[in-house]
C-alpha cells in the first residue's frame, strides 16, 4: 500500500491544504478582522474542524501507509 501513488499524492495534498486552510483562517482571527462576535466564533469552529480533520488524517496515514513499509 506505501507505493500506491494516488493514496500518497491525497495524503501529501490534504496535509498541505488543512495547513494552509488553518494558516488563512488563523490569519483572518489574529489579524482581527472578524466583524463580530459570530463571525469570530464561525472561523474559531472552522480552525478547530481542520484540526480534527487533520488529526485524523495523520492517524490514518500512520496506520494504514506509513505503517506497511
């Protein structure tokens, strides 16, 4: 499963885009542009949803990928 190339270029295209996605959205909260309180706390639960998805994403390379080398 480590040389299927198409699991492995989703895998490296996810890791970059939830970092990049993060990066933008943590921009936007500490460069204070939220124009309220309910904006604020949608981009705060979009940081935190790319997190978990992130998270989960790495478990699942490191079980099923990088684990059959």
């Amino acid at each position: 499963m480590r040389n299927d190339f198409k699991e492995q270029s989703l895998s490296d295209f996810l890791k970059r885009r939830f970092s990049e996605m993060k990066s933008e959205h943590t921009d936007h909260l500490s460069g204070g542009s939220c124009k309220d309180f309910g904006e604020y706390q949608k981009m705060v639960g979009i940081v935190e949803g790319l997190s978990l998805a992130e998270r989960e994403m790495f478990e699942w390379v490191g079980k099923f990928i990088e684990s059959d080398g």
